[in-house]
C-alpha cells in the first residue's frame, strides 16, 4: 500500500472514532445527573442517610458511567474502529450499558456472562441488539471472552482490568465529584462515610483516590458478599486469593482479585451474608417506596452497620451510598420467594427482614 493510501485509510478511520466520540458525548450531555434521595431513620438521630440513584442511567445501573469511559478509554487508545466487535465478560449490568453503547455506535456487542444471570439482564442486553454467551462457572468469562474477541477479530473491553484507568478519578464529571456537588448544602456535606460495592473496583479506586485528591475527610468502605475474595484480599493483602465459587450477588463480589481492586484506597470493609444483602434489599425498597437491586440491599446492611457504630459513638454526620440498578431486574430471583426457598434463603431473609424493620422503624 503506498503511503498516500496509507493516509486516507488512517484518515477515514479516525474519521470514524471522531464521529464515534461525539455520539457519546451527545449522550452524555442529553443525560442529567442522577439524584441523590436523603432518608431519615428515627433510631439514627442525627446521622443522615443518601442514596444516589444509578439506576436512572439511560441503561438502568451505575454501568452507565463505566461503559461510557470504557468506551472511550478503548476509541482512543485506538481499540475500538468501525465495525469492530466488542466483547465483555460480565454479570449482566457492565453488558446491559455496553451493549446501550454498541447500539449507539452501531457496533456488534456480544456478553460473555454466568448462565444464572437474571433473565431480565439478558432481554435487556437483548433488547439493545447485543448476544449473550453463557458459562457455567465466573470464573470462565475471562478466558472465554479472550477466545469470543480472537475469533471475531473483535476487541475485549476488559471492565476487571480497565475500570480503574479508564476514569478520570480527579474529577471530570466523575461520581465522586458529583456526590460531593449534590452534598454541599447538606447539614454534614462531607460524609463520614461512603459505602460501596466491589464488582471491578474501578468505583471504589475512583472514590477512594478522589477523596485523598481532594483532602477530604470522609472514609471508603467496601461491602463484600458471600464467595467474594476482596474481603480476605483487604484482610491479609494476598492478591492472589481465590475462590471456587461465584457470588449471588450480581454486580458485586468476585472469585478472584480483579487488577481494578485497589486495596490500598478502602478504609474498612465488611463481609455481607446473601440473607443480609436480600433483606436489607427488601427493606430499603419499603422506606424509598421503590424497588432496589441486590447489591444495594448489600450496601444498605453495611450503611446500618456503620450507623449503629456511629450511635454507639454518639457520633453525628452523613453516610451516602449508591443505588446500583433497579429491583425490577430481580423480579425472578431476589424478590421471589420461590427462588429464595429454592436457594435456601426463605427463612433467614424473613428473621433478618423482621430485625431490620425494628432497626429502621418500619415496625
């Protein structure tokens, strides 16, 4: 090929990813902040509780904000080109908003996620013209989702490696810079705590650092569920941890340490039972009169824990946490009783349910 043909080629092409960055941007600009839902609980006085409402994203979970970096992340490392299909491997929220993205580029997208992902997250990758391709175990999406991308000449987003690098964590619009804009006028404006889940690590990476950036005293904890190993990772500092189950949590809790986990950013974390995280699910969805996902009913038991800490302290201040995505993707699993009796959860989610009304004054 000579040169000059070399150049109209490289030309076209990155006629393409200009064209592709500025979709994404329109959509971003066509896209409000999320909101951040304040919420009393009588046992806690003096201690403020936020939500911040991820799941009004045009593609219906905090992945909105991840897909959309990673998206740009790869067009501009020059990744991503027209025609180019990408690949994730997933638990089913991270494929949702990635494959919201594909559509908008008009690029094949296919999932790469566990075969007990909720059927409602399938239709939804479905719905945005996406495939899903299932594995028995998580632990198999990686490697497969490196075979899918080799096979199709396609490209690997990687979310558990580039979720950490793909957000400007200084600032730019970022969720941490958002919590702290909406929390200015508020009685504690700088939380005591911000609680979070751990899927990548890339939102925890990203608040941790944003807080030391920005000198604030407010502290990260990091909520784990059950067959997550970021917990024993934190504990003992062995990256190398592993597990041989998956967590039942979906969007959060891992069988291995992602590279995205940065452990060194979280103040605290706690280890969450399934029962914990369903009831607590339940219970928030009361209090908010809406229905929340599973990992927010995980980062609504470790809110409670920390609260109590604080009341034993005789400690006043604020504690935000996230709303991951809709309860209405767990219609099938979390919020039926069948499922859960199945699972063997019924009885423990109905005790921890029951103790969780008296705590929050729902009883």
């Amino acid at each position: 090929m000579h040169i000059i043909d070399k150049i109209i080629e490289t030309n076209m092409s990155n006629s393409w990813v200009t064209t592709a960055i500025t979709k994404i941007e329109a959509d971003y600009q066509r896209s409000a902040d999320t909101h951040l839902i304040p919420l009393k609980l009588p046992e806690f006085s003096g201690i403020d509780f936020y939500f911040k409402d991820e799941s009004t994203h045009p593609s219906g979970s905090l992945k909105h904000r991840l897909s959309r970096s990673l998206f740009l992340y790869a067009l501009c490392n020059g990744w991503i080109h027209e025609g180019t299909t990408v690949v994730e491997a997933s638990s089913g929220s991270t494929a949702v908003s990635e494959a919201y993205f594909a559509r908008l580029l008009g690029l094949p997208f296919i999932a790469v996620m566990p075969k007990t992902t909720s059927q409602d997250k399938v239709q939804a990758i479905q719905f945005y013209g996406g495939r899903c391709h299932f594995v028995d175990h998580p632990a198999e999406v990686y490697g497969v989702s490196k075979r899918i991308a080799e096979e199709n000449n396609g490209h690997f987003m990687d979310q558990f490696t580039y979720a950490e690098r793909a957000t400007d964590w200084r600032g730019n619009n970022n969720i941490a810079e958002s919590i702290f804009r909406q929390m200015q006028f508020e009685a504690h404006p700088v939380p005591t705590w911000i609680v979070i889940g751990a899927g990548t690590g890339g939102t925890s990476a990203t608040l941790g650092r944003y807080v030391r950036y920005e000198r604030y005293a407010s502290r990260i904890c990091v909520v784990d569920p059950e067959n997550s190993v970021f917990y024993d990772c934190w504990q003992t500092n062995d990256p190398g941890v592993c597990s041989e189950y998956g967590s039942r949590i979906e969007g959060i809790g891992r069988p291995r340490v992602e590279p995205s986990f940065i452990p060194t950013v979280v103040d605290h974390m706690v280890r969450v039972p399934d029962a914990a995280s369903f009831a607590a699910m339940k219970t928030l969805s009361k209090l908010l009169n809406r229905r929340v996902g599973g990992s927010t009913g995980t980062n609504f038991w470790g809110v409670l824990q920390l609260a109590q800490d604080m009341k034993e302290q005789n400690m006043q201040g604020s504690i935000v946490t996230l709303i991951c995505d809709s309860g209405e993707r767990y219609q099938d699993t979390y919020y039926n009783d069948a499922w859960l009796a199945k699972n063997g959860f019924l009885n423990a989610v109905q005790e921890e349910s029951r103790r969780l009304a008296a705590v929050t004054g729902l009883v």
